[in-house]
C-alpha cells in the first residue's frame, strides 16, 4: 500500500496541519502542509474518520514556505505555523478565524487588520506551561508536550519565550531533577508535580509561576524557595 500522496491541502486545522482530502474522500491532515501547495505528504497514521502524515517535497513551494528555525519544530509542535512567512501565518490564522465565525453563522462578521507583534518573531510569548514527566529511561523531564503524543520534550532554548522564561524553564528543570520531585501518575495515583504555568509581566519583568500538584510534600517549599532566589539574581 502507498505510503506518499500527492495532496493539495485545502484548509487549516485547529491544531496547525494543512487539510486535505484522500481519495476516499476523508480527511488527511498534513504536518508542514501549506493550505494551496501541492505536495506530497507522507501517512503516518491511517484512521477510520482521519488520517496524518507530513509533508515530504513540493515541485514549485508556496511562496510562503520558509525553514522552521528551530531544532525543536517538529518534535515540541508547540508552533506549528512555523513553516510559514509573517504574511502565510497571517493568513492561516484568519483563515481559522473566519471558518470558526462561519461555523456559527457569523458570515457579516468582518476580521480586524493586521497587527504584527511588537517583539518580532522571537522573545514575544509571556505565558508558558511546562509539563512534567519521564523519558524513555525514566528519567525526570520538564518541557513541552510531544506534537500528537504524551511525550515531554525539554525546550530550554524555546526561542518565543521571553528571556526570562526561558532562564526560568532552566532554574525549574534543575531543581525539580536535583529535588527528585516526580511526575503525577493519575492512573497510580502517585507522584507529585503536574504542570507549571509561568507568566512575566512584559511591563514589569515580573515572574509568577503557578504550580499543579497531585498532592503536597516538603520538597515543593524547597522547589520555590531555590526558584525565588534564581529569580532575585536576575
């Protein structure tokens, strides 16, 4: 059975693919795919209702295609629009936008204008939430939830977080190594740390993390406190 098509997406998922339609008439979503690009995109998983699959080649790229700067792209999935110039994004987005709108029969509803983010495409996001959880060998993990898995992939160089955060991922990954605070197990029932959402004031520098714990220990008051004083050197 074939395992690459020729496809030319037709529209954005929520979760950042490029849509298009199999042979059968079914959906196939296509990671890196570009919306009008014909392509061919590699199954990666075949389903009753959808498949997936990535992209592979383009004889003539979109001319929004540019190459994801980051090592983590495919990996992390945190950006999938990634493969997309300022203006692809733009448009993918509003694309987005404009079919949640019609889903509800919004259709007078009219998009505002652009507006580009003041901080360029690098340093600008001032919200995170870090999972937590093992690698293959169980060992301690803090970082982004796989693209389509439960996977947690380290990201401490996530070059849209802002500085600060991304000196914070750092401070929070090794002490939650060097205090040996676990992953939440919800199916055992054990283990400690969920998630952390952190949050820096773009105005203000300041940083507030929050943290979701299946249940309290001691080492969680160490967790904060050696935290605080990262915080306070900086």
């Amino acid at each position: 059975m074939a395992s690459e098509f020729r496809v030319t997406p037709t529209e954005w998922s929520p979760r950042g693919e490029a849509v298009a339609m199999n042979s059968k008439g079914k959906p196939f979503d296509v990671w890196q795919g570009i919306v009008g690009e014909t392509c061919t995109a590699r199954l990666q998983h075949r389903g009753q209702h959808r498949s997936t699959g990535f992209f592979v080649s383009a004889e003539e790229p979109s001319p929004h295609r540019v190459t994801p700067p980051c090592d983590k792209y495919v990996a992390c999935g945190g950006c999938p629009h990634m493969h997309l110039s300022g203006e692809g994004q733009w448009e993918a987005r509003s694309a987005l936008v404009r079919a949640a709108l019609d889903e509800h029969d919004l259709h007078d509803v009219p998009l505002g204008e652009r507006v580009d983010c003041p901080d360029g495409a690098v340093d600008y996001r001032h919200v995170i939430k870090l999972q937590a959880g093992t690698s293959d060998r169980g060992h301690l993990r803090v970082g982004a939830w796989g693209r389509r898995s439960n996977r947690v992939v380290p990201i401490p160089g996530c070059m849209v977080a802002a500085p600060v955060l991304r000196d914070l991922m750092t401070s929070l990954a090794h002490h939650v190594i060097d205090l040996n605070i676990r992953p939440f197990d919800p199916v055992r029932g054990d283990g400690v740390l969920r998630t952390a959402v952190c949050r820096a004031s773009r105005t203000t520098g300041e940083v507030v993390i929050t943290l979701v714990v299946g249940r309290r220990i001691r080492e969680l008051k160490d967790l904060a406190e050696r935290i605080s004083g990262d915080l306070a050197g900086w």
